[in-house]
C-alpha cells in the first residue's frame, strides 16, 4: 500500500513570509497528525485530527500556525508569519488501528 | 505528564558489535512503547512495539522488552551492520488516544 506523501520536501523562505505543507494520509486511515522535528530533538506533536475535526491542538501555536483537513483525507498545515525558529522538518503521519502510526518522510523547511 | 528518556550523545560502534539504547519512561497507566528509526533525509520508520508489560517486541534483529517494574524499553541488537545506521528514537502512546511522546533521540554510526 501507499505510504504517507508530503509536499514540498524542502522550502527556504525569508522570515515573515506565509508558507504551507500538505499531506495525503494512508488510504482509510482516519488519523491524522502533524509534528515539528527542530534539528537534534524528538518530534513533538502539533495537532491531531480524527476525520476531519481536531482532537489536540494543544501545542499548536494558533497566532501564526493553522491546520485544516477538509472531507478528512487530505490535511494542510500553514505558517504566517514565519519566523526563525520555525526551521525545523515538519512530519505528517497517520493511524487506523489504536496503536502505531505512519509517518510521511517530512518537509524540511528553513526560514532565513 | 508523560516522557520518555534516552541515553546521551551519539552511538559509535563497529560493525558486528552488540548495540544497546538505553530509554527509560514516566507515564500514567499503562502506555504503549514504540522505537522508531529515521535514515539520513527520510521520515521515521515504525522499528518494533509493544503493548503491555512483559512484552518484546522485535523486528530486523532488534529488541526491546517493555519492563514495567523498571519503566524502560531498551533497545538491543546483537550484530549491527553499517545499514544499520541511522537516529533511534523511543516513544510511548497513552492507551486511548495513540499520540505519542518522543525521546530524544540517539544518533547511531556503524563503522566497517
């Protein structure tokens, strides 16, 4: 089966500009999840979605990073402004059973 | 909240060497305990699970025994390879809601 797609897989952008990812999840699976993976740590996670509606967001900074995933298959996420500290590789993944996900090979982003 | 922690620093070992990556946890319940690995310029990879206490998981020689009493999930291999080389990063999921918390992660680096 087809695994999680991403795109773009890099994007350099100058600080303040608006950028945005998208990700296309397995076939059927109803989980979705983006992470941010800064250089030397462990992803963290951003929002889940289950279908279409948002589970957590918790971690999601809302004054310049939103996500969407409408008719609950495909998902972007969207920075605006970006600043520095956004460079990092942004992961998609996604479940069906309760446990293990798949993860997307991610968009490496740099902000200059 | 839950966390998980991963031994310091880089791996460097020779090929055929035994190789141990040590991750301890703290969380509530009973978690799941994931160890996934990441290849130069690619997304992470689903290496092995386990779901309840005294369980192992394994998959491509590797193993890791989910040991309650001590909270941790170490990674073990008898003979690595230079393949073989690549960030091991260990994770749990709270029963109930599948996301999961990363450690660090350690870099590994086989030499012929």
């Amino acid at each position: 089966e087809a695994g999680v797609a991403q795109s773009p897989r890099y994007k350099i952008i100058e600080k303040r500009q608006s950028v945005a990812f998208w990700c296309n999840p397995i076939s059927g699976h109803a989980t979705l999840y983006w992470y941010q993976q800064i250089l030397g740590q462990g992803p963290k996670l951003l929002i889940q979605f289950q279908n279409n509606g948002v589970v957590d967001d918790s971690q999601l900074p809302k004054d310049r990073f939103s996500a969407e995933r409408l008719k609950g298959v495909d998902s972007t996420l969207k920075i605006q402004p970006a600043k520095l500290e956004d460079s990092a590789v942004y992961l998609c993944a996604s479940s069906l059973e309760a446990v293990g996900q798949y993860f997307g090979p991610g968009t490496r982003l740099t902000v200059t | 909240g839950n966390s998980v922690t991963q031994m310091e620093g880089p791996v460097t070992l020779s090929e055929e060497a035994f190789l141990t990556i040590n991750c301890t946890y703290t969380a509530t319940g009973y978690p799941s305990l994931f160890w996934y690995v990441q290849y130069p310029g690619e997304g992470l990879q689903l290496l092995l699970k386990a779901t309840k206490a005294d369980d192992k998981g394994s998959n491509k020689g590797f193993e890791a025994t989910y040991r309650k009493e001590t909270t941790s999930f170490h990674l073990e291999k008898g003979s690595v390879q230079v393949s073989d080389s690549a960030v091991y990063f260990c994770a749990l999921s709270q029963y109930g809601n599948n996301r999961l918390a990363f450690g660090k992660g350690n870099q590994v680096v086989v030499i012929p």
